[in-house]
C-alpha cells in the first residue's frame, strides 16, 4: 500500500516571502544539494514553486549583471 502524503501547509504572502529568501540562500549555500527535489523535501515546498522562485531569482540577477556590464 502506498503512504499518502501529508497535505502541505498553507502560507501567507509574507510567509513566502520569507520562505523564498531561505530557499534562495540555501540554493547558492549549498551547492552540493540543490536539487529541486532535496530543496523540496528540507522546505516542504512543491517543487514547480521551487523552479518559479529560483526562476525570478536568476532572472532579477541577469537584469543587474546586464545593467552593470552597459554602464
């Protein structure tokens, strides 16, 4: 038999804001375990919002480097 999964704990906006800047950190902290599925599993986090919020990370990081390099 399979085990069913605990349904995931919902979270304000401002609980995500601060889970996003944890999830953030803990991606460039520690670069042998960044796999979506460890980040995942450490946070309780699915791992679509995972790519979302690394996504727009990456994203805002590629703005600046560009917006740097142009000056």
């Amino acid at each position: 038999m399979e085990k069913r999964k605990a349904k995931r704990k919902s979270r304000s906006p401002r609980q995500w804001e601060i889970m996003s800047k944890k999830i953030i950190e803990y991606f460039y902290s520690h670069p042998h375990a960044n796999s979506h599925n460890e980040i995942s599993e450490k946070f309780d986090v699915d791992k679509a919002r995972i790519q979302r919020i690394l996504a727009k990370e990456l994203a805002r990081r590629f703005e600046y480097a560009k917006k740097v390099r142009n000056q």
